[in-house]
C-alpha cells in the first residue's frame, strides 16, 4: 500500500514527465552515489539505473571516450553490461603481474637498464626516453614499441633516430592529445634544463613506427631549470608541473602552467602563485584525475624527509587555481606505515582511481607494494572550505592491493604508464636492491625489465 501510494505521488511529480533522453542529461550532471539514490525513489527510476545506454555514459564522462572504446574492442569486457562493470571495478582488490619478453631490434639492441626515464603509451606505442644509467651518466635514447589494440608478452623495441632532447635524467613527459610534451631534466654533469619538447609518433602500415622531436617555442618565459619535478597534462590542452630539484641541490614547491597552441606549434609558460600550496619536494607525481584537477603525493622534502602528503589542486571557471591538503590519519590505514615514500608511480586506472606502486622510504628500503588511492573520496573536498581530517576518509580513500603471478623486484624511480582502457600497466627499469660488493654500504643496481600489471575483476 505504502509502494502504491509513493508510486502515485511519483507519477504526479512533474520529474517523472521527462522524457527518457532528457533525464539522462539531467542525471549526467549528477555524481554516482546520487544518481543511484535518485534510482531508488520509484519502480520507474529503478529501472532507469540498470539502462546499459546510461551507464556507457556515465563511463564516457568519468573516464573519457578512449577508455569506453577500448572496453569495447576488449574480447575480455565487451559482453559485460556497463553496470556490472562498474561493480566489479568497483569491488577490484588483486593484480595480475606478468613479465614481457623484450624483442631485441635488427642491430641486437635493447634498451639498456635505466632510472628516472619517461615512459608513456601514445597512438597505441611505448615511448621510452632518457633517464640515467650506471656510473651516474644520462641517457639520450628514444626507444617506441608498438602495442595495438591488444596486448602481447613480446615487445618489439625500436630505437628512433631523430633529432632529440640532449641527455637527461629527471625530466617529465607527458601526453597532450596524440602527442608528447617533455620539460626539464638534468644531465650527468648536474646541469638542470628547462626546455620544452614536442614528440610524435606515427604508425605505418608498410614504414612501421616514425618518431619525431622538436624544440618548441615558448619565447622568452620559462619555469626556473630543474629535474626530479612532477608534471602531468589538464584540460586535454596544457602543462602543470610542480617543485623539483633547481639550482645548487635546492628544492622547488613552484607551480607552473604550459598553455598549448592548438597545433603545438608555440606554448606559454605562467607561474601560478597561491596559498596554500605544498611545500618544496623532488621524486613526488602529479597525476590528473579529470579536468583541471591533479593529485599530488609524496616526495622528498626540502628537509630530505620523506613524505606521505596528499594535495589536490584545481582550477574554477574563472581559472583560478586552488591548492587544498587532504589530510587523513595515517593510523587509520592497514599497514599505513609503509606509505610514505619518493621515486613512486601514480597512474590512474579505469575506476577512477590513483595505482601507486614502489618508491623507496627516508632509509632508501625500495618498495614492491601496490596501492589504490580512490580519487572519488577527495575530488568533493573542492566543494569544502577547510581540509577534511576524518578517520572515515582515511579508510574509504586506500586500498593495498594483493598481486598474483610474477613478483617483480621493489624498486624505486622506475616509471610506469597505463593503455587507453586503464586496465594495463606498463613498468620499466628504475633502481633495484643489487649484490653487495666489496667497500659497498648496499647493493644497487639500474634495472631494464619491463612488466605488466593487469586489473583482475
């Protein structure tokens, strides 16, 4: 009777006049938590929430039309409904890790081991650059290994020859559009760099992988020099970067933002100045979770402690920029302790979350663990006027993830990047434990491994 009566009141409710088509633009707008507690006013909204058509949607919003396409070509996902889908990613606790064979190319050459390289997936390839090696030398090399739509246990690298970046270790790359965008770096004789690159890459059915760099002109304005920096792309068009090591060893906590052309042909560089904003630190990442917004963690501090801070950073509509700490307490998480850390990777996979793997703590002990930051948590801080400090956040924000199958070596400075569903992850290279040599404190060595984490549902 009370179903009757509240099903009556419904029907009279001019919301449930609208047409289908327009309620989906209307619940478009809405967060998940409440589309699904609007779903459970009635029968009719009820039925609503299981529609395939809104839930493919919801995915092209959240995670963009790339990661919706390539769910769709994935033999692995395509029969799913998009809400199971979203289920089971939301449920996801375990990896898959797997090593990948590594193709040597026509000269017998491979990628040699490495740290504090770039690594990205871009127009379905690998690019690997820089970084430093052995002996504290840095690298020049640009290594492409084409991927497709579906991914091998061989990989095929090819050394480019083109006009590159000078060597460098510490720089960041990032992917804007079909392109590459790199700043920064340091050489092995301590030189901090502060030019910006463009890199493209083009697959030909007949010519295989092409490659190219160029210098690109952001006249006469440009960050201070500095390597060991974090930097991600926002908005699909621009560079931010933040902190890094500058001149004299000194540690940086500047903000900076590259506006694109549309044709990459030219950038602008602008500092951005606001309080708050993090302290000084190297070794951290900056990742973007949508939009203009980015989650910054970790580090080393200016005081060479390691941190374990979370500040997301975001952009109103009248472009101007918000730092805001997300503070939690650390007590509150399962094996907490070992979160703080530098030299780590944070990517954000499908589920609209932070994977944060490896890193090395304050005694420099590298780090094998996996850990899910659910960006879902902090992203309605914005809407907040002070740091949420709530021990229900600090449980709901992470997760450590168990792994099956291959364990590779802890590491740190290793660099990592995921493919357009979000449901791959690719590892290379970075510093590993080595065999203890005689009138050595510790063993240390550059790795050139290459290995695959995959989501298991």
């Amino acid at each position: 009777m009370a179903e009757s009566s509240s099903s009556n009141n419904t029907h009279g409710c001019p919301i449930s006049r609208i047409a289908p088509d327009q309620l989906y633009s209307i619940l478009l707008l809405l967060p998940v938590n409440s589309i699904i507690s609007f779903s459970m006013t009635c029968k009719r909204f009820n039925s609503i929430l299981i529609s395939d058509s809104l839930w493919e949607a919801i995915y092209r919003r959240d995670w963009g039309p790339n990661t919706v396409d390539a769910l769709k070509s994935s033999s692995k996902f395509s029969n799913l409904p998009w809400l199971k889908l979203y289920q089971k990613f939301s449920a996801m606790d375990s990896l898959s890790c797997c090593r990948l064979s590594q193709h040597e190319d026509d000269f017998g050459l491979l990628p040699r081991p490495r740290a504090s390289h770039s690594l990205n997936f871009v127009s379905d390839s690998l690019v690997l650059f820089g970084g430093g090696c052995e002996g504290g030398r840095h690298l020049d090399d640009t290594w492409v290994a084409y991927v497709g739509s579906g991914v091998g246990r061989i990989i095929n690298w090819q050394r480019v020859q083109s006009e590159t970046p000078s060597g460098r270790f510490g720089h960041t790359c990032v992917i804007v559009g079909n392109d590459l965008v790199l700043f920064g770096g340091i050489n092995d004789k301590g030189v901090r760099q502060n030019d910006t690159w463009v890199g493209h890459v083009t697959y030909h059915d007949n010519l295989g992988i092409t490659f190219s760099w160029k210098l690109l002109d952001v006249g006469s304005t440009a960050p201070p020099p500095r390597g060991a920096h974090a930097g991600c792309c926002i908005d699909d068009r621009k560079m931010i970067i933040h902190g890094g090591i500058g001149f004299n060893g000194l540690r940086l906590g500047d903000t900076w933002v590259l506006d694109l052309s549309e044709n990459l042909h030219f950038g602008t560089w602008r500092e951005i100045v606001t309080q708050p904003s993090p302290p000084a630190r190297s070794g951290h990442t900056l990742t973007c979770i949508g939009g203009t917004k980015t989650v910054l963690f970790g580090g080393r501090g200016a005081g060479y402690d390691v941190l374990n801070d979370i500040w997301l950073c975001y952009t109103n509509e009248e472009e101007d920029v918000t730092w805001v700490q997300i503070q939690y307490d650390l007590q509150n998480i399962p094996d907490g302790v070992s979160l703080p850390r530098v030299g780590h990777s944070a990517s954000l996979i499908l589920g609209g979350r932070l994977l944060i793997y490896g890193g090395e703590d304050s005694y420099r002990h590298r780090k094998d663990d996996f850990w899910v930051l659910d960006t879902r948590a902090i992203s309605s801080v914005e809407m907040q006027a002070l740091s949420w400090n709530l021990k229900k956040l600090s449980v709901n924000m992470w997760k450590r993830l168990s792994t099956t199958g291959y364990k590779p070596a802890a590491r740190s400075f290793h660099r990592a990047c995921v493919d357009y569903s979000g449901c791959c992850l690719f590892v290379f290279g970075g510093m590993v434990d080595g065999l203890l040599q005689p009138a050595e404190v510790y063993g240390l060595r550059f790795d050139d491994e290459l290995f695959l984490v995959e989501l298991m549902l």
